[in-house]
C-alpha cells in the first residue's frame, strides 16, 4: 500500500472517529432543537392568545411570527455550541453581528416596512375595518401584515401598500370619528329671497333619511356668481363611504324636489353672445382684420343690440347676420 492510499485511508478514519466522538452531541442537540420548535410554537399561541384577546389580530399575528422565529434563532445558537464545543456563544455572537450587518443591508425595505408595520399596529392611527385615504389610493383596511397594508378599494380592487409608505405619507382616516360632515353648493336666482331659500333647505336636508340630528343640517349664502347666488348646503351623516354617497343622493333630491315647489328659481350657467357688428366704437379701427372680422376700407358701422333684436323679429336680416363671424364673450 502506497503512502497517498495510507493518507487516505487515516483520514477517512479519523473523520468516521470524529463521527462518533460527536454523536453522542447530536443526538443532545437534536432533543434541544425539538424542545426549542415546541416552545417556539407555544409563545406564538401564547402570543397570538394575548392580543386576540384585546382584539388587535394583525399585531397579533406579527408579533407571534417574531417570538416564534427569535425562539427558533436562539435555538439554533445552543444547538452549534452543543455540536461544535469548541465555539464558544461569544464567538457566535460576534458573528452574527457582522453577518446581521449585511443581511441588513440586503433586506434594507423588508426590515424597514416590517418596523413600520410594527409602529403602525402599536399606535393604531388607522384599524382594520377603517376607511383611509393614502397618496392617491382610498379604500377599506383589509389587513396589516409584516410587509404591506392590504387596501379594498370601494369598487372591488384591491392595493398593496408598503408599510414604510404609509408610515411616512399624509393618512386620512374617513372613518376615524362616527359622523362625517358632507356639503354641497346649490344656484338660486338674484331675484329670490336668500333666507327664505336657506330655510327650505334646511327643512328639507332635515327630512332626509340617514342625516343626523345634532349637529344639525345649515344652509347660508356662500358666493354670488355669474348667473346664480350659491347657497352652501352642509350635513352630517355616519362616516362609511356608503351612508355619505347614498345620502348625497337623497338630499340633492329633496332639496331641489323643495326648491321647485316653493317657487325657487335654479338658473342654468348664461353666457352673451354678441355679433361684430354689434361691438362698441371703443374696439378701435373696424377696417383691420381682427378675430375673423373681413378686413376692408368700408366695415359696416356699429349696431345697438336692439336694433339686431327689432331685425330678428322681422325677419329681414337673419339670414345675414347668423351667417356672419361671431365673437363670444361671457
């Protein structure tokens, strides 16, 4: 037998002595990763028990996934000292810290949107069930896992937020407080009387079903437009998404069902159209051409308003001046 097949051969007996020198190792460090998989399944049910209990489900269920997982990790540690004696719990300590320092850097969003998952479900500004309003996504909070807050939108989609985003973005919360103030602007004529109006409003929001009593419906002079005086309409209804646009609905309906009966007038947007040659003289030099106005030395001369109203009921120079260019103003 030649020395490499010896070399061989002792080392294959060594590794098959260091087998069963540390056997007796593996079998102790198999009995402690069993006991430490069992104790990390009860502090996740313990966990898990806890906070279901005060009704936080999703900070339930991150917490026993963490307990869960650093019982395991703290498991795994006992578990190489026992195999290997010669490390010492210093040793990987150190270790793991350096080897921490680059899986943090590799998982730098993950570990980022899990903290702020965590921050979200300790301080609760928004809950399970809650209505928000997050960048330009609104919709009902589904859940709040490690990663993402999971977002129903009111027509059936849903979206997937990072938790880091909704941490650090601007949140509204529709449904933070039980009633949710609605308002809409309603056009009377300037010939109408403004309280009287307001007061048929306000009876008549009143009479809607779903609009709250206290605080009570308000109506009040808002604007004075170009055709009509608006009058602001503001209510109070409970704060789901549902009850607001469905209550919107009935008390335009009443209001302008009321408005009709009393007498109120509710003007459309007018607008004046006038002919070139119904302009002013102060428009300047009526011979250059300006706005599709014929350029020429002989323009035809200004008209008064009424003098086109006097020739359109005649019927002598209709035709003419409907064929002519127009120029709008409002």
């Amino acid at each position: 037998m030649d020395a490499d097949t010896r070399i061989t051969f002792d080392r294959i007996e060594s590794y098959i002595q260091g087998f069963w020198w540390i056997l007796p190792n593996l079998g102790i460090a198999l009995i402690v990763l069993v006991l430490f998989l069992a104790v990390a399944s009860g502090a996740r049910r313990a966990v898990l028990r806890v906070f279901k209990q005060r009704s936080r489900p999703d900070l339930a269920t991150m917490l026993a996934g963490a307990a869960r997982w650093g019982v395991i990790g703290l498991g795994l540690l006992i578990v190489a000292t026992i195999i290997f004696p010669s490390i010492s719990p210093a040793d990987l300590l150190s270790t793991l810290g350096i080897g921490s320092i680059a899986i943090g850097f590799a998982f730098k969003d993950i570990l980022q949107n899990w903290l702020a998952g965590l921050l979200i479900l300790l301080r609760q500004p928004f809950r399970q069930g809650d209505q928000i309003i997050v960048g330009k996504h609104e919709g009902t909070v589904e859940h709040i896992e490690a990663r993402a807050t999971l977002i129903k939108t009111y027509d059936g989609r849903r979206v997937i937020i990072p938790n880091s985003a909704v941490y650090t973005d601007a949140v509204t919360v529709n449904t933070a407080f039980p009633l949710r103030r609605s308002q809409y602007d309603v056009g009377i004529g300037y010939s109408d009387d403004i309280d009287l109006a307001c007061e048929i409003i306000v009876e008549a929001v009143r009479g809607v079903d779903g609009v709250a009593d206290d605080p009570s419906p308000e109506a009040f002079a808002w604007e004075l437009a170009g055709s009509t005086v608006n009058i602001r309409v503001r209510w109070w209804t409970h704060s789901k998404r549902s009850e607001v646009v469905h209550v919107q609905g009935r008390v335009i309906r009443a209001v302008k069902k009321a408005l009709s009966e009393a007498g109120i007038d509710l003007p459309f947007p007018t607008s004046i159209v006038l002919l070139h040659d119904q302009t002013e003289d102060a428009d300047g030099d009526r011979r250059r051409q300006r706005e599709g106005w014929p350029a020429g030395s002989n323009p035809p001369a200004p008209r008064h308003l009424n003098e086109i109203a006097v020739a359109q009921e005649t019927g002598s120079e209709l035709s003419e001046s409907m064929a002519r260019p127009a120029r709008r103003r409002t």
